[in-house]
C-alpha cells in the first residue's frame, strides 16, 4: 500500500486516524483555512479540505493525502475556533440548549494517479441549557480556543450534551468509517 500523508497536525485527527491502524505520517498544510464568511456551505468546507491537500502535492510523491475540515453550524452560520474566552462563552450560549451541526468534508488524493475523493459527513450535537458558571469553568478549564465552536465532544460529559446523532468521530475532527471508505475507494480505482 502506498504511504498516507494526513495534512494536518491536529493531534486529535492523528488519534483518529490511529484507530484506523495505518501507517502515516503527518504534515501541516501550507493553506490559509480563514474563512471570510460565517454562513454554511458545505461547497466551502469541501474547498477548504481539497485546498490543504493541493498544498502539498509538490512535496510529496506516490502517496495517499488525507486532509479534512471540520466546522460547527448553529442557525446556519459557522462557528470557527474562537479568538480569545469571551468569544467562546458567547459561542456556548449561543449553542446551549439547541441542536447544531458539526460538519467535516474529507479530502483524499492519490500523489501519483491524482484521483480523488471528496465527501462531507453530518453529525448532530443537543446541547443541555447551560449556565453561564458552568460555561465560564469549561472555557477557563479546558481552553478551548483551538476547537471549532469553543468546544471538544470528548471533554464533554452529560452536564453538557444532551443528545448525539451520527458519527461521534466526525464530530471529535474526522470521521474513520468515512475515511476508510475513501482510502479503500482511492486504491480499488
């Protein structure tokens, strides 16, 4: 099988796609992923993902890119990775006691053949209606400035979520079934 080359450092994607037990290596994107736009596209998601992966195609050769995009959608807007604490708070607010969104298109790409595959995959997070003391402890706790929507599923606990419907996976940044799909999608073209 040919090298896979994840683009991205996120360590919660390498963990991810640890689960998948394949042999990778990663290495950060050379895209900058701003968005200029809070409304919901999926088109603009994918671009993003397909956008990191191009990025390092002329340093890389007869492997498999994998790179991935993952934003939270509340009332049809994103919300991005905040910018400092009360950005999150009032991103968890806004989210308590609602249902959004967590959307990540994948991008993956042969170096050699250049055939590819994009997809998005949807999950669904219910938040419990939470009070501003308990969202001020998880921002001052957890940090959570390098999450879209101010928040990571894993350190969440009931007090928090209510509900999930779809893949937990896609929610943490990458959805694994998703990805092994694609990758054995990619070889068997």
């Amino acid at each position: 099988m040919k090298k896979i080359i994840l683009a991205s450092q996120s360590p919660r994607r390498k963990e991810l796609l640890k689960k998948l037990h394949i042999d990778f290596s990663a290495v950060s994107p050379n895209y900058d992923e701003k968005i200029n736009t809070d409304e919901f596209s999926e088109k603009l998601i994918e671009n993003i993902a397909m956008q990191k992966a191009l990025s390092i195609l002329d340093f890389v050769s007869q492997c498999i890119v994998i790179s991935a995009d993952t934003v939270v959608v509340c009332e049809n807007k994103i919300l991005g990775k905040p910018k400092n604490e009360t950005q999150a708070v009032k991103m968890l607010e806004l989210l308590s006691g609602k249902t959004h969104k967590v959307v990540t298109s994948v991008f993956i790409i042969d170096s050699e053949t250049k055939k590819s595959d994009i997809r998005s995959v949807t999950s669904y997070v219910t938040f419990n209606k939470l009070d501003k003391a308990t969202i001020e402890n998880y921002v001052n706790t957890c940090k959570p400035l390098d999450k879209a929507g101010s928040y990571g599923i894993q350190e969440l606990d009931d007090t928090f979520i209510k509900k999930v419907e779809g893949s937990f996976d896609n929610i943490v940044g990458l959805p694994t079934e998703t990805v092994k799909e694609m990758i054995d999608n990619i070889i068997q073209k």
